[in-house]
C-alpha cells in the first residue's frame, strides 16, 4: 500500500509538471507563422478572364503575360511614341495590380538615358494604356495582394 501512495505522489507531481510548461503565446505563435511565409511569391497569379479556365499554374501565368503584353502592344500601335523616337523599339513597363483590381503602369528607362523625355513618354502611357479587361489581382493565402513585374513592350516592329 505504501508504495501505491508513493507511486500516486510520483504521478501527480509528475502530471504537474506538463501543468507547468509554457504556452506559446499568439504574438509568438503569429510571428513563426509570418517567418514562415514566402512574401516574394504568391499562391495564384493575376488573371484575365481569357486565361481562367487554364488549370496549370505556370501555363495561367504565361497566359496572363501574353495576353497583357499584346494587350499593351495594341494600345501603344499608334506612330506616337515611333514619331517622337524612332530609334525606340521596345520599352519596359513597370505594371503594377493592386488587391481593388486597379492597374498602374509606369516606363522604366536606363539610369544613364537621357534621350528621352519621360514625362512625355509616361503622359502617352497614361492615355492611351486605359480601359483593360477586368484584371484578377494576385492571391496569398487567399487574399488579393499587391503584385508588380516589369514587362518588355515592342514598339515597333520591323
């Protein structure tokens, strides 16, 4: 009998113990989880309705490239920015999609490039890149985020 007594005071003490351990915190138990996540990708890509059906991730995003790009291509086909700077043949365009959907498009142009003029260019960019297809924003973790890609735009083609 005595040893049942001790070994009820060994169990008890002994369940005691796991009583005692720490419980991480939320604050704690959030900031793995954040550490955790890879920010520089995204779960879903931005779409367009032309590419939804496409079940294959990389295949959807490969679309949504081809069809921005000729989307842009299209827009800026005027002799405009050809007229102004004939020896401009493609231009880097820096898309941003914000999670409302909303598109902004901003030129990129070589540090030392002083050629051209970029207000001139980025006023044309602004009126005529207007009135897209409704643009799906990227997803992470199932919340639209903010996403931006630089995409080579040809101008003219010869």
């Amino acid at each position: 009998m005595k040893h049942y007594y001790l070994f009820l005071l060994i169990t008890l003490f002994s369940s005691c113990q796991y009583l005692k351990k720490q419980v991480p915190s939320e604050k704690e138990l959030l900031q793995k989880e954040l550490k955790g996540i890879n920010w520089k990708e995204v779960d879903e890509y931005p779409s367009v309705s032309d590419c939804e059906n496409i079940d294959n991730k990389e295949q959807r995003h490969q679309c949504f490239f081809a069809v921005l790009t000729q989307l842009i291509q299209q827009k800026l086909s005027s002799d405009t920015l050809s007229v102004l700077y004939p020896k401009l043949d493609t231009i880097e365009v820096k898309v941003t999609i914000f999670p409302n959907a909303t598109m902004h498009f901003e030129p990129q142009f070589p540090k030392d490039s002083v050629a051209y003029d970029r207000i001139k260019i980025d006023s044309i960019l602004k009126a005529r890149l207007v009135d897209f297809p409704k643009v799906n924003p990227a997803i992470k973790r199932g919340v639209p985020v903010k996403t931006q890609f630089i995409l080579p735009v040809i101008i003219k083609a010869e």
